[in-house]
C-alpha cells in the first residue's frame, strides 16, 4: 500500500487493486457515514466515496485548483447530514472552523448527532441560504464558500452569500445540478449560464468540471472572488 498526497491533506492510496482517495481522520476510529478507515502508519486514513461526495467526485475527475487548506474557514450552503462536510473537517483540521448551512430540520439533526457533537471545527447552522442575513450572528468573514444546494437558483445564492460572507479573493466552490435548473435543456448549457451568473458578479471563473460519471447532470465550478 502506498499513499501520495495529491493536495495538502488529501492523499491518494493505491490498494493493489484500485486507487482511492482519503483524507486522515481528525477524530481517529469515528466514522460518519460508513466510510471505511484504513490504518497505514501512524496515520488513519477515511475513504472518500466520490458517488457521495461531490468534491471527490471533482478531484477524481482531475480538480487542479484545490482551494480549501489547513486552517481555512469555510462556510457551506446546503451541508445536509455532512457526508462532505466530514472531510472538509479534516482538511482545515483544529485550527479551521465550518459552518454548514441547511434549511431541512432532519438531516442538520443527524450533522448535530453524529458529526458536530465530535468534531469541534463543525457548527451547524439552521438556515434558508435564500436569507443570508439573517445568519449573520452566528457566521463569520470565511475563506472559501462552498454550495451544494440543488437549487434553480444556486449561482444567484451564492452571490448573495458570497456578498456578505466572502473574503476578497476568496473561493467559491458550487456543485451544479442541471435538472434543478432545466430538466429540458442541454447540462452544458446549464452550466455555462450559471457560470456567466457568477462572472456578471465579479467572480473569475478558474474551472468547470463535469463530474459524470460519479454524478449524473452535476458539474462543479470553482471561482475567485475578485469584486
Ligand atoms: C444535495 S444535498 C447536499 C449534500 C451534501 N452537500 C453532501 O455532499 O453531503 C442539498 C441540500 O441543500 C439543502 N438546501 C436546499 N436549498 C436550501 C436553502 N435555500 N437553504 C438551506 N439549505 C438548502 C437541502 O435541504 C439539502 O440538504
């Protein structure tokens, strides 16, 4: 078994018989969604299910611009029950901090139970992304934004967030799914609109990735803020 570290705390293991990608597990022997750990030195690696995770999803598909570091603050729109969000969490690591957003009651209370009851860089915030200010007690400036609400309206969430929450030259990170948008129209299509949303707004467009076949209809773009 070997393990390359493809970004800074995503490492890549090649199990003999299929690569993986993991990242090493801030709270050693939890897991939160069934993921299996895998013990290589002194390290304890989470395997990262890019058919779960869009963001593994991305990196598989070859992300080149891996914005989210060690010590990164991170506001995330549509965090659900933290599939995701758990990596992200051992990405920035003790001294980042998430706030997941989410309007849906059941899935922030299993992200309360099983993700940020142990891990302390993880505060859920109960939350419509459509009215920003209105969590605006309980989030800071952040680093990066990242959004994966499968919305119509999803660019346009994310500039009204990005507005209040984003650093200057901060980045954003949008999961877009095309059949919320249209289900009529070409997924292309789609994206490029929604990535000319982000444009209009100040943002520099650095990468559009389609993360087929891990997820049907779903591309991801990876922006700076730059207004
Ligand atoms: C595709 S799921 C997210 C999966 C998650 N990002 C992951 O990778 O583990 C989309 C989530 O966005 C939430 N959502 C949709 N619209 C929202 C809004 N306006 N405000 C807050 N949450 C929203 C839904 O409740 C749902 O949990």
């Amino acid at each position: 078994m070997s393990v390359l570290e493809r970004f800074p705390r995503v490492f890549e293991i090649d199990l003999k018989d299929r690569k993986i990608i993991a990242t090493l597990n801030l709270t050693p022997g939890a897991t939160f969604y069934g993921e299996q750990l895998i013990n290589i030195g002194d390290g304890e690696y989470r395997v990262w299910n890019p058919y779960r995770s869009k963001l593994a999803a991305a990196i598989l598909k070859g992300l080149k611009n891996f914005t989210i570091n060690y010590g990164c603050k991170v506001l995330y729109l549509g965090v659900a029950s933290g599939t995701t969000c758990s990596h992200i969490s051992d990405i920035v690591g003790e001294e980042g901090h998430i706030w997941g957003v989410d309007f849906a009651p059941r899935p922030l209370r299993e992200l309360i139970e099983n993700l940020s009851k142990i891990r302390v860089n993880v505060s859920p915030v109960f939350g419509d992304a459509r009215h920003p200010e209105r969590y605006s007690h309980l989030v800071p400036k952040v680093d990066v934004l990242y959004a994966d609400l499968a919305q119509p309206d999803q660019a346009n969430l994310v500039v009204k967030n990005a507005k209040i929450y984003l650093a200057k030259r901060g980045w954003v990170l949008v999961a877009i799914k095309s059949r919320s948008v249209d289900a009529t129209r070409k997924p292309e299509e789609i994206y490029s609109e929604q990535a000319e949303i982000l444009k209009k707004h100040g943002f520099s467009i650095l990468e559009l990735i389609n993360l087929e076949p891990y997820e049907k209809d779903h591309a991801m773009i990876i922006a700076r803020f730059d207004a």
